[in-house]
C-alpha cells in the first residue's frame, strides 16, 4: 500500500478519532450551565483583567526569526550528512568537509553575532 | 503490484492497532508516573481503586467523560475545540512510521480457496525512505496544537504559556536538529531499518583503514559513536516534549497551566495523550539511534531467529512471528527505561528560570551540537582515510 | 484505470486548492495563516505523490514547522482580530485586479492546453527512492550548485543580522510600549 | 603567537569562542582544501583557492565586528589568514620549482564581450612565485607587528580587517594571468592603501594625505588603462603570456611612435603612480601619515613594487620597445638620485625612509631600463625584508617614544631598544651595500648591468653611484641621530623596549637581511667562491636574457664593485664624523649653502609647483568652464529637457502612485503580455 | 467513452501544472486584493509553493534531481524573505498600530 496514503489514512482517522471523542464528551456530560463568573477565563481566582494590551515580549518573534534561519541552515546539512559517509569511502570526503566547513563558518559567524548583539537575552 | 484485500485489510489494522497502542499507553503512563512519583516522594500515591489502584486511571477516564462542557467567554470557539484535536496528529503519525521489530515474513497460504501471499509485513504504520525527516517534519507540527489552545482560550495565561512553548519547542528544535546530524553521519541513511540493521553486531569500526572488531558482548551501538549528541538529543527531547526540567510553558507556579489552563475533561486529556505520545516517540527514537532499535546485544536479529527455529518446531511463518516478537519486547524494554528516566527526572530535578532555559539551548547547547557534527565529520574523515 | 495514486492526488488537491482558497478570503489573519499552514502540508503530500520524500520532509520542516510558525506568532503578537474590511478598496480596481488574474490564469492554462502533446508523455522510469535520491540530490547541490550553496550562506547570514537590527529599529523591546 | 604581554584586553568569554571557532573555520576550510586537493589531481586549484580566500576570510571576520576594540583576536586571525597564504605560496612555489614554469588554474569565466574574452585565471611563474613568498611572507611577519603595535588602537578589527583586504587584492594583482585581473587587484591595493594612510581620519592632515595618494594614483592608474587598451587593440588580448608571445614574434621595434613603445610608456605611466617615480612620488612621503605596520608593508615592501613587477612580468614586451626601456632607465636613475638627495635633509624618521624607498624603487626602475629584470626582481626582494626591517623598527622607535617621529628629539636609543637597535643596524648595512648583507648584492648587480649592458650608459652608472654614496649618507645620519651620541628625548618620555609580537618579526627581517642576498652572489666573487647565482638559475625561461650582452671582465667588475663600496663607505665615515663626532658641522654646511639647503629641504619645491601650475589652472580653467559654458549653453539646455520631462512625468506619476498592490497588478499585467506574445 | 475520460483524469505531468497554476493564480489574488501585509506575504508563500510544485514535477517527469536541488533554495529564499518582511510588518504596526499595505507608501522619499 501507498505510504503517502497510508499516512493520509491515519491523520484520518485520528482527526475522526479525535473529534469523536469531543462529540462523545459532549453528549455524556452534563448540560452547559453558563455563568459570567463561570464563563471567566482563569486568572488565579482573581477578577478577570483582560486587557487588549497583553504586553507580549517581541522576543518571541525575535526568536522565531532566528530558528527559521538557523532551521535551514541544519537542514542543508542533512542531504550532505546522509551523503557524506559514501564521499569519504570514495576519498573525496575532505572537499564535502571542506564545503559544508565554510558554510559551518558562516553559520557560527551568525551566532556569534547573535549572541553578542544580546538579540537572545531574555530578561 | 501485488497488493490484494488481505494485505490492504492488514495494514489499515497496523495503523489501528498503533494508534491505539498510544492511547492505552497514556493511562499507563500516567499510572507509572504518579506511583512513581510517589515513590520517589516517599509516599503511596493511588492505591485504591483496584489492585495497586491499576483502576484509578479507568475511573479517572469515566469522571472525564462525565465533565461538564466548558467554554470561557471570548474563546474563538473553533480554535478552542479543534487544538486538542490537533494535539493528537503530530505524536500519532509520527509513532506509525517508527519500526517496532523485524519484519514478519508470511509465506503463501491457502484461505477461502484460494491462494495468498507470500507477504512480508513490516511492524510499523508505514515505512517511510526518509523516515528521520518525516518524523522531525511531522513533530514540527505539534507548536499548532499549543498555539491554538492558546489562542483559541482568550485567556493571558494560556496565551503566554502557548507563545512560551513554542518558543521554547523551536529553540529546542535546532539542537535536536543538529544532533541527528551526528547521527546520519555516522549511518549515512535516513531509512530506520538500516540504522538498526548497521547497529546489530559487536562493535565494529575502522580505524585509519584498520578494522577494529570488539567482543562479542559490547553491541554495535551509536551511542559509542555520538555520545555528546545522544545526550543533546534526549535534552532536547525533553524540552520538546515539555517535561521538566523545561516545563515552563504549564510552570504551575506561574502561569497555571499554561497552554491548557482553560481546558478541562477529555480535551485535556487529549493534550496528556499528545505529550505522552511525543515522550513515546522520543523514547523510541533514542533506542533505534543510539541504542540498537530492535536489536537485542550479543543476539542479532539473523542470529535469534536461527536460534528460534532451531528450538521450535514453528514453520517459518511462525518462526518470523516468533522473531518479530522477541525483538518488539527487546524494544519495549529500552522504551520502558526511557519512560522511566523521563518519569524519575521529572521528579527530582527543579524546573529552569525561562531565561537559564533560553539561554541553554541557543548558547551552549546549539555550539556544543555544532561542535558534534564537526568533530564527528572530522573523525569519520580521519578514521576511514587510509 | 485510476488507481489509488491518483485518487491520493485528487485529494491532495482538493485540500491544497481549498486551503489556499481560504487563505485569500478569510477575514480572519489567523485563519489565514492556519489555512495556509494546512495548504503547506498537502503541497508537502503533493511532493510525496512526485517521490520527492526528502523535499516534502523539508517543505513540512520549514514552511510548516518554522515559517508558519512564524506567521502565527506575530498575528497573536499583535493581537490582530476578524478585520472589517479585508479587502483594498475601490471597485474598479478591484475589478480589473480580478479580470488581470483571470486572464493570467488562463494564459497559463492555454499554455499547459497547448503543451499537452508534447509534455503529455508517459513519466520516465522513477527515480531511485528516498535514500537514494536524497543522495542524488546531495551530490548535485554540492557539486553543480557548491557556489549557490555557500551564496546562501552568506544571505542566511545577512538575514539573520538584518532582521534583528530591523527588530532593534526605534529601540523598543516591546511591542506596544511607543 | 607572540604575547602581547602587559596591554591585555578584556576579552570576553564570548569573544574567546569566537577565536577557537574561527580557527576552527579556518581550518575546515584549509583541511577542505587539503582534501578536495587529494581528492583528484587539481590540487593547484586548491592551493590557489586557499591562497587567496585565506586574507578575504579573515577581511570578513574582522570586518563583520568592525567595532571590537580586541586586538589581539583580531591581530591573531588577520595573521593566521596571512599564514595560510604564505603555507600555500610556499607550496604553489615548490610546484613552479618542480614543473620548471608556470603553474595556472582557471576559476570561472568572467566577461566575454565581443572577442574579449577573460577568465577568473590565476597563473604562477618563477616571477609571481618569489613575489607571493615575498608579499606573504613579509606580509605575515608585519601582521604580527601590527598586534603588538595597534594594540592602544580604538579600532584594530577595522585596521586588521583592511590590512587582509589589502593582501587579498595584491594577490590578486600578483597572480593574475591577464592585465585585467592585475587591474582589480590593482585598484585594490591602492583602495586599501587610500583606507589605511587615513585610517586615523580624524586628522584632517592625514584624512589629506589618504586622497592625495589616492588622486595621484588615478592619474597613473588611467596611464594604465590606456596602457592596456593600447594592448588590447594591438593584440586582441589581455593575458600576459598571449602579450608577451606575441611582442616576441613581432620583435624589437625602432623609434617612437611604435605602439608597443606606446603602450609600454603608458603602462610606465601606471608604473611611476603607483611606484613613486618622478613625476608622481609626491604622494608616498605623505603616505607616511598611516600606521608604520602599513608603511613598512604597503609602502616598502610590496605595493609600491607593483609597478616593477608588473614591468617585469611583462619583460618581453619592454624589450621590444628598447626606446620605452630608456626612459624607464632615466626616469629610474634621476628619482634614485633626486629622493636620496631630499633624505639627506628630513628630520622626520619615516620620512627619510619614505624618500629612500623611492630612491631604492629608482634603483629598480633603474635595473628594468637597462634590461636587468632579474636583478630588479632581486633589489625587490632585498628591498623588502630590509626596508620592512627599518619601517618596522622606525615603529618600534616611534611606539618607544609615544609617537614622537622627530629624529632631533631622539638619540642615545641604542641602550633603551637593543633588539630595535641590533636589527635596525643590520638594515643600514644592507641598505648602504655593505658586503655581505643581503643590499650589497642586488645594488651591485644593477649597478654592474648599468654599467656593462648594451642597454644601459655610463651616465647611469654614474648616477647610481652618487645615489648610492648619498644614501650611505643619509642613512647614517639616521641611525646616528636616532640611536647613537648623547639622548635628547625630551623629559617625560621613557623609551622601552616593544613586546616579542613585535621584536620577532624584527629579528626574523634582520636575519633575512643578511643572508636574503646569498642567493644571487654575483659571477665574479661566485666563481672564486664556488657558489652559483640561484636566483639566475631561477629565472631562466622567465625573464629573458638582455639582448646582446657581452662576456664581461671579471677585472672590470670587481673594480667597479670596489669603486662603489668604497664610496659608500666614505659617505657613511663622513656622515658618522658630522652627526656624531663633530655634531656643529651640518649646521654650517646648511648655512653655506643656505640656497641650496633650502631647495633641497623643501623637497625641490615639487608640491609647490604642481599645485601653482597645475592644479590651480586647473581648478581656475574648470571654474571658467562652469560660469560661462555649463551655465549659459549646458545648463539652459538641460533645463529645457527637465521641463519636458516633468510635464510627462506629472502625468506620469498618476501611476506610481505607492500603492503597492497596484504595482503588483502592474507586474501581473505584464507576465500575462509576456506569456501572451510567447504563446502568438 | 469511460477509456478516454479515464485517459484525462490519469495523472500525469499536466495535472499537476494545473494545480500550481490555480494556486500561483490564488496567491497573486490575495497579494492584489488583500490589505493586510501579513496576509500578503502568506499570498507570496502562496505563490512560491505553486512554483515548487512546478519545479517537482518536472524534475520527477524529466528525471532530473535538478528540480529538487531549486526548490531547497527556493524555500531558503522563502523563508528567508518571510523572516524579513516580518520584521518590516511589525515596524509598520508598531507606527501605526494596523498593518496596512498602504502605510508603506509613507516610506516614499
């Protein structure tokens, strides 16, 4: 059988699966008795504040921006790391090193900067 | 292509079966962790409900089916419903395309006169070529489930829990990226079976051209080969997972629950049932990489299942059975110790301040990852250079 | 006969050109970028049902585990809600904004229509899978495209300084603090 | 890596990992190197690829963290990136050695425009081989200096991140195979040059000193442009081995309108901007505003040789134009003569070093005009070790003293810098001829070629002589001044010996300057000696031998060696006698010929003429050009069109108008009508 | 005829042509009709994926790794232009509180 189908199937029938269960849930409980107090969301049992102006650090975006750079970067290694065993039995693993090397070089330089630049302090 | 109902009929059962597997690990799971922890605590934890209170988690299950349906005020309702749904997807497709033993050889037989097979079923949701990457892609997915709990709740905690999890999953996620690459270098293959298959043996390597065999009790393990990057990697799992030390996103203290504050009954079991399945799928994945899948030392698979057949009087449908069987529990008895060592850590060690947490992934635990990758690339460089 | 393959691909394509359907109308960012995200992951099944199993792992990888992420984010950053009007303003523009993609769309589609003879060609024998290709594909990039590959380097590193120094721009470290 | 010792920075832990990491990169990329060579056969490549990305990695480095103020990190990748080439210079020169030619690689093709055609092409000779050791070689040891040197700097990181770009560019410059590499490498070399005469541009003297040297370049630089277009239309071709094949086959031609004599004049041109020759040295005794490191490496030691080297690469094609030749030879005896003379009377260290290093690049120019490339080559080499030697120790002096430069306030330094001093005395004997130091050969065999080939004159000969007897004079009284007699350093300064990242690069160039001259032991002591002319032997295939030179009298040269010797040695006793014995002398000589002294002290009044006569018309001309043309005729014109224009353009600007999705729309429109006219 | 409705909906290399052609067609849509600057850059996500989809198809109908090696850069500039325009859309939100494609015609000159 198809693997893609396969994988297709499952994601299925866990979404199914999943949805079922809230179905079910849903029913065998007891009926919704909504309340202001009730319908409250959580804050520690004191009375809500929901602002609109959550205060949200933008490092979390800061950080997100940097995990896609360096994501990528560890993704080119995968192809070269899967081939590189085969290079190095066939005596050309030094010029792979070598590319992928320089390429480590830029990726450290961006690090470094990164951490220097105190973009990843979280305070 | 000879794909015929009873194969079909197999296979859809597989991705059954496994799916379920997950699921009923949960209360198993949990059960372990809260006696455990009360072992650990030094006291007896539940002990009630049946023998060892083994019931407990059935009688929690029905209370949970009985909750009443909550829904805060503001919540996108949407969003709300579908994140523990969504919570589930990335652990159980991810758990379908791990190989849980050998594959099972059945020859041809005779059924509903007529002829089937011979089969070969592989003991695994479906095997994918490039199943390391599969399985990263699809776990990627799980900062969804969180994002949109917390989102779809409108609550403060449950949105900063969600952003702090996900954050906290992709930093994490690149030392756990890097320390693979330790891995597929060492193997040279995406496809889990021939990293299992390169593991079984006694330890064997070449050095500067010179092959170098050790005894015949010391397994061929990656572990020997990726030290530092087995240790990254089950760091990293544990962040991605969300288990302390690094469970700040439901730290307790602070933020509640985090992602899940608002949620309640069955759908927050949902979310157990995710982070089990992703610790599932860590264990596993560290047994297959670093400590011979499978494959049980001194015993590799050809050897076991000649030795099977030669005590037993199985034909060789049985025997392959037999095997897969044998080998299945050698696997569940790593994945067993892992579980634990994630259950035991959780319970002795405190939970990190965010920015010691943010701090360890970018600055010393992303370098030291790179540090493997070079080291390991240099040293197949050297080891095989003649 | 069709077989499974390609009722797989019809699938595929329901569900990616529903998803990117939805990206467009939905008033909601969130939404938008929610769709998106699953449009992703079935332009990822796509490339499975073309045997590119390594690309698919890597578009599932980056555009959904990493870029999508991304997106979500920064609308929860910045709270950003349903959206009263979605759309650019003004009707004639608009018009002639969906005519030009029209006619786009069918130029396209003439094009395909006229190439059909030609490309209509039976596939060649596959491609070695998975591993394999995966290795092919490592050879190529690092022999054939080496220069690009470390030219990337270097813009991966240019991103990464720029988008701090851009986040820095005006000081702020938070958000709404102005 | 020598300590810095005592001026230790903060470094901070994260600048540490940026150390052992960049190291770390910079030894993937050399073991990459090692390997993709090992892999197959095309290990030039390799070795040229390393050679040069080794000074371009460590300008990234440095350059990407401009502002760190930690010299030593800095300091310590610029030197290992210097050493990575010099490693590989060594290695491409052992393969030149053994394939006895040249060793070339091709990287890419870079333009093809019409039958021009040039490559991305690197090629080593025996020539470019002695030049790269020597670029890299030195270039490494004045690294290392520039640590310990920069170290109170504000901005090292900047100062080393130029310092490697400069290297880079004269590789480029050096290894080349045709003109127009050269030339990027070229305008290379005189950017970083611009950059580092005013690296401390806060002084607007120095900022000054920067343009001036950078303007005066551009007047030769255009000398070697129309140079190689002269080339190109006579050869349809830029490679140097192409040129110089074809200037064979064409043979010498006579008179002077030739256009390969045409050519060879304008590409001279280039030669004297870029080398201080008359008529455009006026720029490198400013040049002196730089950082002494800089002076020694840019400034004597490599960059202001460009212009011999590049002359002698092209040897064939000089020798086919013998009138050029000529004035090659004049113009190179008539600076040697004329600088050494203003040396005679500055007060400023560097400056008196500026003055004899364009009277020592006369010496070369001299040698290439009578057809002596080899020995211009050899001076070259000679050159640089022992006038980076003095740069360096003129540093060492200058950083001793808190920056004093002023050879009247110094004196008695012998007992506080003995290293400096040791070393500085081994340059002065090489630099005044004295046998056996590494000077004495090169000078003498350009002085004998100068003398005995047919190219070349008595006059010359002559006039080498009394240049070498006035440089004897004045180098003396530098060493005199500054390190022996009675001290007047002014109160307050207490001079101290520099750290070891400075003295070693000190004693590895005064060691080099007294064996560098070994290798060219001239025939008429060799032969007694039973010690061959390496360096001949060398360059044969190279550099072509001067045409019709006669079998020469060993008598005669020996003789002619003893003359010069012996006048060099007087001038010196003489110049010993008046700054140290009998220190009221100079004075009066000055006041005697008070006229004279003047000419002289004001270096010919050079700058004040070019500035009265010819910048200042210029300027006047350029004024009266604007007021009447440009805004009469041109800029009336002008202002019709822009009207025009803008009538269009108001209507115009309806359409870009800043909304975004309407260029977008724009774009679309225009991918359809693309698609359309394809599918028509 | 079944066969020759069987013919056009066996997939082949046209279909898959067609899928990106519709999804570049509905990214340029949303880059042209939408206001929200983030909803943009999602349309030239968009865009870029029907392209790749391009890009795999001809190189598993043409037997050429080729394609695959384009499309990894192709995601890498994606990425790397999403990481930009991101940072750019919350400068603009922090000025103006809204992310609007027309607030970047305040940047004219």
């Amino acid at each position: 059988m198809n693997a893609l189908f396969a994988v297709i199937l499952l994601a299925i029938i866990v979404v199914t699966f999943g949805a079922l269960l809230l179905v079910v849930s849903g029913m065998l409980g007891p009926k919704r008795q909504p309340s202001p107090v009730k319908d409250m969301p959580y804050e520690s049992g004191l009375p809500g504040q929901e602002t609109k102006d959550t205060k949200v650090s933008v490092k979390f975006y800061l950080t997100a921006i940097l995990f896609i750079i360096f994501d990528i970067e560890i993704v080119f290694m995968y192809p070269w790391a899967v081939t590189y065993l085969d290079s190095v039995k066939a005596g050309t693993g030094g010029y792979l090193l070598g590319a992928m090397g320089i390429f480590i070089a830029l990726f450290v330089i961006g690090l470094i900067w990164e951490i220097k630049s105190k973009a990843l302090e979280w305070d | 292509m000879g794909v015929d109902a009873f194969e079909i009929v197999i296979n859809v059962v597989k991705l059954l079966v496994i799916f379920l597997m997950m699921i009923q690990a949960v209360p198993i799971l949990v059960w372990v962790e809260r006696r455990g922890s009360a072992f650990i605590q030094n006291r007896f934890g539940p002990n009630r409900v049946g023998p060892l209170g083994l019931l407990q988690l059935l009688a929690d299950a029905v209370k949970f089916l009985f909750k009443e349906e909550f829904l805060p005020r503001k919540a996108v309702r949407f969003l709300y419903y579908a994140a523990p749904v969504m919570a589930l997807v990335p652990g159980a497709l991810a758990l379908a395309a791990i190989p849980l033993g050998p594959p099972i050889e059945v020859s041809a037989f005779e059924l509903f006169g007529q002829r089937w097979g011979p089969y070969v079923f592989k003991l695994q949701g479906y095997d994918i070529g490039v199943g390391i990457v599969f399985i990263l892609g699809v776990s990627s997915l799980g900062a969804y489930g969180l994002l949109m709990a917390g989102w779809g709740s409108a609550s403060k905690y449950s949105l900063l829990g969600a952003l702090r999890a996900s954050a906290q999953m992709i930093s994490y996620e690149l030392a756990l990226g890097l320390s693979l690459v330790g891995i597929l270098l060492v193997y040279g293959t995406f496809n889990f079976y021939e990293i299992i298959a390169q593991q079984q043996g006694p330890l064997s390597f070449s050095w500067f051209g010179r092959e170098v065999v050790g005894p015949w009790w010391l397994p061929n393990w990656g572990v020997f080969y990726n030290p530092v990057g087995m240790i990254l990697f089950a760091a990293s799992t544990f962040a991605e997972a969300n288990r302390l030390p690094f469970d700040l996103p439901e730290a307790e203290g602070e933020l509640v629950a985090g992602f899940h504050t608002e949620y309640g009954g069955f759908k927050m079991l949902m979310f157990y049932i995710g982070e089990y399945g992703h610790m599932i799928v860590a264990s596993s994945l560290l047994a297959i990489f670093y400590f011979g899948g499978y494959g049980i030392p001194g015993l590799p698979v050809e050897v076991l299942e000649a030795k099977i057949a030669a005590g037993t009087s199985l034909g060789p449908t049985g025997v392959s059975v037999l095997t897969s069987v044998v080998s299945h529990l050698a696997l569940l008895v790593k994945l067993g110790l892992f579980l634990w060592i994630f259950i035991w850590v959780r319970w002795t060690l405190p939970r990190f301040r965010y920015d010691q947490l943010m701090d360890l992934g970018w600055k010393s635990m992303l370098p030291w990852a790179l540090a493997n990758v070079v080291v390991t690339a240099v040293w197949l460089l050297l080891a095989n250079s003649k | 006969m069709l077989e499974l393959a390609d009722y797989t691909f019809y699938f595929l394509a329901l569900v990616t050109l529903v998803g990117g359907i939805a990206v467009i109308t939905a008033q909601n960012p969130i939404y938008s970028a929610l769709w998106l995200a699953l449009t992703m992951v079935s332009v990822a099944g796509v490339f499975v049902s073309l045997d590119a199993w390594f690309v698919a792992g890597v578009q599932l990888i980056v555009y959904a585990g990493a870029v999508m992420v991304l997106f979500v984010m920064v609308i929860m950053l910045f709270d950003l809600r349903r959206e009263t009007n979605a759309f650019s303003r003004g009707m004639v523009s608009g018009f002639l904004k969906l005519a030009s993609a029209g006619i786009f769309l069918g130029l396209i589609g003439g094009s395909i229509y006229n190439s059909a003879e030609t490309v209509f060609a039976p596939p060649p024998a596959e491609l070695e899978k998975t591993a394999d290709a995966t290795k092919a594909l490592a050879n190529t990039l690092f022999t054939k495209y080496i220069f690009s590959f470390e030219v990337i380097g270097v813009l991966l590193l240019v991103i990464a300084i720029g988008a701090v120094t851009l986040s820095r721009v005006q000081g702020g470290t938070h958000a709404k603090h102005d | 890596m020598g300590s810095t010792g005592h001026h230790n920075h903060e470094s901070s832990p994260v600048d540490l990992i940026g150390a052992n990491l960049s190291f770390l990169g910079l030894a993937a990329l050399l073991l990459g190197g090692i390997g993709y060579g090992l892999r197959n056969a095309d290990a030039t490549a390799a070795t040229f690829a390393i050679l040069l990305l080794a000074p371009l990695f460590g300008f990234l480095f440095n350059g990407l963290r401009f502002r760190s103020k930690n010299a030593r990190l800095s300091g310590s990748v610029a030197t290992l990136a210097a050493f990575a080439s010099f490693l590989c210079s060594i290695s491409l020169a052992m393969k030149v050695g053994a394939a006895h030619g040249a060793v070339s690689t091709k990287f890419f093709d870079w333009m093809t425009i019409g039958d021009l055609n040039v490559a991305a092409g690197f090629t080593v000779d025996k020539i470019s081989a002695l030049m790269i050791l020597v670029v890299t070689g030195v270039g490494t040891l004045i690294h290392l200096f520039s640590i310990g040197y920069m170290s109170h700097d504000d901005r090292p990181s900047k100062y080393f991140a130029y310092l490697n770009l400069f290297l880079f560019n004269m590789l480029l410059l050096i290894l080349g195979d045709n003109l127009l590499v050269m030339f990027v490498g070229w305008e290379g070399v005189g950017l970083c040059s611009y950059l580092l005469i005013g690296f401390w541009f806060s002084d607007s003297e120095k900022a000054a000193a920067g343009m001036k040297a950078f303007i005066t370049n551009r007047i030769g630089d255009a000398g070697f442009l129309l140079g190689i277009f002269t080339l190109f239309f006579i050869f349809g071709t830029v490679n140097f081995a192409e040129i110089n094949q074809r200037a064979l086959d064409i043979g010498a031609e006579s008179g002077w309108g030739g256009p390969m004599t045409l050519a060879c004049l304008f590409l001279f041109i280039g030669a004297t901007g870029k080398s201080a020759q008359i008529p455009l040295y006026v720029w490198l005794p400013d040049a002196m505003a730089g950082p002494t490191p800089v002076s020694a490496l840019i400034h004597a030691a490599t960059m202001v040789t460009a212009g011999v080297y590049m002359i002698v690469r092209l040897n064939p094609l000089f020798l086919a134009a013998p009138n050029a030749l000529h004035v090659v030879a004049v113009v190179g005896a008539v600076t040697a003569v004329t600088a050494a003379s203003i040396g005679l009377t500055q007060w400023d260290i560097k400056k008196v070093l500026a003055y004899s290093t364009v009277s020592q690049l006369g010496y070369m120019f001299l040698a290439c005009g009578v057809g002596a490339f080899g020995a211009a080559m050899f001076h070259l080499m000679t050159h640089a070790f022992f006038k980076a030697l003095m740069f360096l120790g003129s540093g060492s002096v200058i950083h001793a003293m808190n920056g004093e430069q002023d050879i009247r306030k110094m004196g008695g330094l012998k007992k506080a810098l003995p290293i400096t001093h040791g070393t500085f005395l081994l340059g002065w004997l090489a630099i005044i001829g004295m046998p056996p130091f590494a000077g004495f050969f090169s000078k003498d065999e350009i002085l004998w070629l100068s003398f005995h080939s047919p190219l070349g004159h008595w006059g010359l000969w002559l006039l080498g002589v009394f240049g070498a007897a006035l440089t004897a004079f004045y180098m003396t009284r530098l060493m005199a001044l500054t390190f022996w007699g009675g001290s007047r350093v002014p109160n307050g300064v207490h001079p101290h010996e520099s750290p070891p990242s400075m003295t070693v690069p000190l004693i590895v160039l005064g060691a080099l300057s007294v064996v560098g001259g070994w290798i060219g032991v001239p025939h008429a002591i060799g032969h007694a000696l039973h010690v061959p002319h390496f360096l001949e032997h060398w360059f044969q295939g190279a550099i072509l031998g001067i045409p019709g030179l006669k079998p020469a009298s060993t008598a005669l040269e020996i003789a002619l060696m003893g003359v010069s010797v012996s006048i060099a040695g007087l001038s010196s006793v003489a110049a010993f006698v008046f700054y140290v014995r009998r220190t009221e002398l100079p004075g009066k000589v000055a006041a005697k010929f008070r006229g004279f002294y003047d000419l002289v002290h004001n270096k010919y009044f050079v700058d004040e003429f070019y500035f009265g006569k010819i910048i200042d018309p210029l300027v006047e001309a350029s004024r009266n050009l604007w007021a009447y043309v440009d805004v009469s005729f041109i800029d009336r014109g002008t202002y019709a069109v822009a009207d025009m224009v803008r009538g269009v353009g108001s209507v115009a600007k309806t359409v870009q108008n800043g909304n975004m999705q309407q260029y977008a729309l724009y774009v679309v429109l225009g991918v359809a009508a693309t698609i359309f006219l394809i599918l028509r | 005829m079944p066969n020759t409705i069987d013919t056009i909906l066996k997939v082949s290399l046209n279909h898959y042509l067609v899928l990106s052609a519709v999804l570049f067609t509905l990214g340029v849509l949303g880059v042209l009709l939408r206001k929200n600057v983030i909803v943009i850059l999602m349309s030239i996500e968009l865009m870029l994926n029907a392209v790749n989809v391009t890009f795999i198809a001809f190189s598993r109908y043409s037997g050429n790794i080729d394609g695959q090696v384009m499309v990894f850069f192709v995601m890498t500039i994606a990425a790397a232009e999403a990481a930009v325009g991101l940072a750019l859309a919350v400068l603009i939100f922090r000025r103006f509180k809204e992310i609007n494609i027309r607030y970047f015609e305040h940047l004219r000159g």
